[in-house]
C-alpha cells in the first residue's frame, strides 16, 4: 500500500525539479557572523556555528565538495549535488570574495545548485545582482536560506537574533524580485514562545515569498549562551508531545504547496546538552506521522486567512 503523503517534502520537491534524487555537500568558509562580532552571538549557537561536520574551513572550496561528494555518491548512488554554504552568514564577506568562493563551487562538475545560508540583515541588492549574473553565466538556480526562527519579535530579541521582522520581510521581498528560492530557518519551541506563535510564524512565511521552510527542534549545544542557562537550570523546555502538537499546528496553518525540508534539529551527541528528548529525529518522526494520521491532518488544512478571508462573511 502507497502512504499517505499529508505534506511536501523537500526530497520529493528535489526530484521533481532535477529528475533524480539530489544532494547537499556542505561548505564550510572560514567567516563568521555579524551577530558574533557586535554582541556575542545568537542565545542557541555554539562557537563552530552550526557547522558540526563540516570540512575544515582553510580547504579550497572545490576540495571540500570533492571529499564530502566521494562519500555522499559512495553512499547513496547520487549524481547531481547542491554546494551548501552553511556555516555562519555566508553572504558577510565582500563581494569580490563572495563572487570569487561561489564562482569556484560553480564550475565543479554536477553541481546544479548553490544553497547559501545567510541572516536576513546581510542581504542587500547589490549582492543580489551578484547572484544573479552568476546564475545566468553558470546556469545554475540560486538558494538562500535565511535564518528566522520566529514570528515573535519579543523572543528574537530575548535570544539575542539582532534583528527583527522588518529585516526578514525586507530581505524575502528584496530577494523574489531576483527569482531565487527562499529557504527559512524555523525553530518552533523557543523559551517563551506559544502555540499562537508557531501558528503565526506558519502565516507569517505564507504570506511572503516564500517556498521552503526548515523546521527545528531546539537543541542544546555547549559552549552556547543556552548552554549556560540550561545547566544552570534556568532554561525551561516543552516535551516532546508538546513540540509534535506544534509542528502538526505549523503543518495544519502553511500553505500547501510550500516544501518542508526538515521538522527535527540535528547536532552530533558529543556536542550536545540536550537534543530531541533524547530519542532519535527518526522515532520522532514515527511519532509525528502517526499523529498526522490519527488526527487526519493535512498540510495546509486551515490555511483560509488570505485574500481577503473575511469578505465570505457577506454571502453568509
């Protein structure tokens, strides 16, 4: 029996855009972020970023993509791979360097597609354009994930984010009149936040721009301000059920045809305080599609707040 499929996920998107299952290769450059240099960083990130298993940043590009590439293809059959930018703000660099790094992963062979992740206060037009003449000259689609992790604006600045929701909707706007996917980067059981601010972070990414989020569970990483306060006991997390209500909620308020890269946070154990209640991302989602299906569950099932949602009430 075929499953149920209740949402979009990112490798069935995959496919069907490049005709075969495709990969990430992870890049690793040897940048940081402007959150680390003006106030010590975001609350969850650890000192190497989010970069647990990269390559070593001081390794040309092309190198890093061949390593990581020898054993993705060893693993899974694969033949046509995404360079994945990853660590820190990949775009807080200058531009002659940026273009320089991006031209080099470019001309690697089967390489259809840059994934550049980055912070919504460090897009600006003239990077863009710099995107831009690099697809058309490689012809190769431009990704930019930008990290948010949520709607609330109290919280963004609790954890320290250095920006707001002005930043993030002024850099998903400026970035589709581009035409290059948006990606953004979600963490749905922040300290502090509710259900009402998961529901309205899946509005919020609706309405703009939009076609790819990436959902996280929160770990706990050492060496992170989080780090501190958790084991100082200070740091109050929701249980497992409580974080599978709210991705079931996010799925239930997003558009339907937007592509769910990922639902679960994943971090090596040793670099890690707490992550994923400690069960695997795998038990968890076991767990989620069964409440999917209990509950009957559909992505974009109360997605009804748009286009004037409220005009219906007249024909009532």
């Amino acid at each position: 029996m075929t499953p149920i499929v209740r949402y979009r996920t990112y490798s069935g998107y995959l496919k069907e855009r490049y005709g075969e299952k495709v990969y990430k290769l992870p890049v690793n450059l040897p940048i940081t972020c402007p959150n680390r240099l003006s106030g010590g960083g975001c609350s969850f990130c650890a000192d190497v970023g989010t970069g647990f298993e990269a390559q070593d940043s001081i390794l040309p590009v092309s190198e890093q993509l061949r390593r990581n590439r020898a054993h993705i293809e060893a693993r899974y059959k694969a033949h046509k791979f995404i360079a994945y930018f990853q660590n820190y703000t990949n775009t807080f660099m200058p531009a002659d360097t940026l273009k320089k790094v991006l031209e080099e992963a470019a001309g690697v062979e089967d390489i259809v597609e840059i994934s550049l992740s980055t912070r919504p206060d460090c897009i600006s037009d003239a990077y863009l354009l710099l995107l831009k003449e690099l697809q058309n000259k490689y012809s190769i689609n431009i990704h930019l994930e930008l990290g948010l992790q949520t709607a609330n604006y109290h919280t963004l600045n609790k954890i320290h984010r250095g920006h707001g929701l002005a930043e993030f909707i002024d850099a998903v706007l400026r970035i589709s009149r581009y035409d290059f996917t948006v990606c953004t980067h979600l963490i749905l059981n922040l300290p502090g936040d509710t259900m009402e601010d998961v529901v309205e972070t899946a509005r919020l990414v609706s309405v703009l721009p939009v076609q790819i989020v990436k959902l996280h569970s929160l770990y706990i990483a050492a060496n992170s301000e989080f780090g501190r306060q958790y084991a100082c006991g200070e740091l109050e997390l929701c249980s497992a059920e409580e974080y599978l209500d709210r991705v079931a909620a996010f799925l239930q308020y997003v558009r339907p045809d937007m592509v769910i890269e990922r639902l679960f946070g994943r971090i090596p154990e040793k670099d890690a305080l707490f992550a994923n209640w400690g069960r695997s991302w795998w038990k968890l989602n076991d767990e989620l599609n069964a409440l999917l299906e209990q509950r009957n569950i559909y992505q974009g099932d109360k997605c009804n707040y748009m286009n004037g949602s409220k005009l219906s009430l007249l024909d009532s």
